[in-house]
C-alpha cells in the first residue's frame, strides 16, 4: 500500500511552469490555495461562463490557442460588465487580445531595470502609474523576465531607469534607450474591464512567498477579491497541466452520470479480470 501511495504522488507530481499541482518555484499552487480560499470556481468551458456582470475571471498563462468560439464567450463575458485578466509574457497570445476586441498588445522582450528587487537584473519592479482599484495601496509588483505592453491604460509600469536587452549583455549599450515599460495594462470592453499583465511569473510560487515580501502577493489578494464571483480558466491555461493522475482524478470530476457510469463498469471489468486472472495462477 505504501508503494501504491508513494507512485500515485510521483505520477500526480509536476515540475511544468505554471502549473497549481507544481508546488516548486514555478508552480501556481500557491495562487490556487488562495483562490480556493476565496471560493473561487474552476471554468474548462467559456460557455458556462456567468451572464451577470459582478465575476472576475483569471487566466493565467495561456496554453493551447483557444478556437474562435472560445474568444467570443470571453467578448460576451466582458460585453456583460465582468473583468477578466489575462497574464502572458507571448506575442502569440496576441490573436486572443485581438479576439476579444483589445487593442492591448504584448511586446516579447527582455526588459533590464536599474530598480530591480533580487541580484539579478531581470527581477524587474513595476510601480503603479494612476488610479487604478487593482493598484491602489500596492507600492510595487516584481517581475521575473518581463515582456511589455503596449495600448490600453496603464496601471503599473516600471521606471525610468530600465531598457530593452537587445544585446543580452544585462547592461545598457549602444541603441538600448533608458525608458518606461508598461507590465499591467487595463481597457474597457463593452460593460466589462479587461486587465493584461505582461508576466505571468508574477503569480508564481516563488514570487508569493519571497522573503522580504515582493509585493506580488498583496496584488493578487486584490485581483481575487474584487468582483464578488472569482473564477479561474483551466480549459485553455498551462496553470492546468498536471500528471496522469490528476488527468484521470479530473476525468471522474467532470464526468456525467452516463460517463461515470462507463468508468465505473471499465474498473470493475478489469477488477473481474486480475481476480479471475489470479486463480486461474
């Protein structure tokens, strides 16, 4: 029985970026203690998104490209006065901001900042830039490898002091200008808020629990407290990628009665067949 329970927790285990069963540095198990803490629901189908306007969705880490129809629920959901938030350091995710109806867009580069929060160069601080409810009272928000974003209104945005790596020297060289960068940016859609942020590192484990504290924390407690419906996307993000185990342990969650029916007779089949299979030995 011990070797049972010591192979189902290393085929439930993950070391995948982003992951909520990572408990590592780069996991988001963290993230999702707090959003289970807070009553928070599980979305895998846009379609069972709510209609009322008082949710706020979170998609962290954008995996596979969500189909047309997907980014059309995600258009209504906004349409309706509800906020979403979408973190992703990739252009690629772009074709989902243009899906939505956002003129939001990610600019994949290596940022450098003089203000930086760890010994290394790439652990960018972002400070807020205005009234915004995701950043009053929060100082700061670090980074870790940061793209940057360009339209919408900015809400935290790093100093002066910090440039495009465009040489991957880490230091400032010829070309490379002393600028702003925004990492989280907010636009009206419909009725709706959208809000990107341009580091999904932000929401990781080792970012949460950082000591002294990053700040990052503080901003995620405000992400999932300000709509009185919390909801997580775990149809599209990477936050969803697990081991086989937990693949199964979800199949049996998210089955129908039908389904689970069909479950339930496949085990005890192959139940019959090891018993039988046995005293046949």
């Amino acid at each position: 029985m011990l070797g049972v329970v010591l192979v189902l927790l290393h085929l439930s285990a993950t070391n995948a970026d982003y992951s909520r069963y990572n408990p590592g540095w780069n996991g988001t198990s963290v993230l999702f203690d707090m959003i289970d803490e807070a009553d928070g629901t599980m979305v895998t189908d846009p379609s069972h998104l709510p209609g009322q306007g008082d949710a706020m969705l979170l998609f962290v880490a954008p995996g596979r490209k969500p189909p047309d129809e997907v980014r059309e629920e995600l258009r209504d959901f906004l349409s309706r006065g509800n906020c979403l938030l979408i973190a992703s350091d990739r252009e690629e995710d772009n074709g989902l901001l243009e899906g939505i109806g956002s003129s939001i867009r990610i600019r994949q580069s290596d940022i450098i900042s003089v203000d930086r929060f760890f010994d290394d160069p790439s652990s960018v601080i972002a400070f807020p830039t205005g009234d915004d409810p995701l950043s009053a009272g929060i100082p700061r928000l670090v980074g870790n490898d940061p793209s940057f974003l360009t339209g919408g209104t900015p809400v935290f945005a790093t100093s002066l002091l910090s440039f495009r790596d465009t040489d991957d020297d880490q230091r400032l060289g010829k070309g490379e200008v002393l600028e702003r960068f925004t990492v989280v940016s907010r636009e009206t859609i419909g009725n709706g808020t959208l809000y990107v942020v341009s580091d999904p590192s932000i929401f990781i484990n080792g970012m949460l629990v950082a000591n002294p504290p990053t700040g990052n924390r503080e901003f995620v407690a405000r992400i999932l407290s300000l709509r009185p419906v919390l909801l997580a996307e775990q149809g599209y993000s990477r936050t969803a990628e697990g081991g086989p185990v937990i693949r199964v342990i979800n199949l049996v969650k998210d089955a129908t009665s039908i389904e689970m029916a069909a479950i339930t007779l496949s085990m005890l089949l192959l139940g019959l067949f090891l018993a039988f299979g046995r005293r046949d030995a």
